[in-house]
C-alpha cells in the first residue's frame, strides 16, 4: 500500500461525498507545489546560512 493510497483514504474518510474532486484536487496540486517548492527553500536556506568563506556545496573548490 503506497502512500498515496493512504492519504486517499484518509482523504475519503474526513471529506463529504460532494466534495471529494475537490479534496483530492488540492492534496495533489499541495504535494506538486511541495515538490517544486520544497527543494528551492532548501536551497536558499543552505545559501542563506552558510559559513562564509565555506562553500554550500562540499564538492566545489574552496575559494
């Protein structure tokens, strides 16, 4: 059982009939915008608190 089937049912469970389009439309454009926008803030977070004078990323060359 994957995790998406999971939150169908808790979905399904917690939502009325009529608005089960709806719902579900909103679980996935959520997880799409967490998926896009997640790695991004991860990024500025690593950038922003950074050492300075140390490099983000360990693979590049220390200036």
């Amino acid at each position: 059982m994957g995790c998406a089937s999971r939150r169908a049912t808790l979905l399904a469970d917690i939502v009325p009939a009529k608005a089960y389009g709806r719902a579900y439309g909103f679980e996935r454009m959520m997880d799409n915008l967490g998926t896009i926008f997640g790695p991004l803030l991860a990024l500025g977070l690593v950038a922003t608190l950074a050492s300075p004078g140390r490099s983000a990323c360990p693979s590049s060359p220390a200036s």
